[in-house]
C-alpha cells in the first residue's frame, strides 16, 4: 500500500501536468528540478512529493 496524497499535492500536481507536460519526464530527479523551476514550494519535503506523484503520473498515464 501507498501513501495517500492530499488535495494539495494532487491539484499542484494535475496543474503542473496541465500546463507543462511537455517538459516533465519520467525520472523523479529531473522532474525536482523542473518543479523547483516552474512553481514555488515553501519546503524540500512537499516538493519532493509533488515530484514523486508527477514521476508517477507520467509513468502510469500513457496519454499525457
């Protein structure tokens, strides 16, 4: 079983996918990178689960 994600990270995350897909890949460290780019995270830990969760949505979804 995993962890579950709070509205939080799931609404930054579907928007970040929304508006950057293009740039987003399916490795956790790139995306840190891109997210820390793109959208202002207060904290390491919250933008570390956001990259986790867009990692996992781009390996799952083949249709992004």
């Amino acid at each position: 079983m995993g962890r579950i994600k709070t509205q939080l990270v799931k609404r930054i995350t579907n928007d970040l996918i929304r508006e950057h897909s293009k740039e987003l890949k399916k490795d956790f460290d790139e995306n840190k990178e891109i997210i820390g780019k793109f959208a202002k995270i207060p904290s390491t830990k919250m933008r570390n689960v956001i990259a986790g969760y867009v990692t996992r949505r781009m390996k799952n979804d083949d249709d992004l």
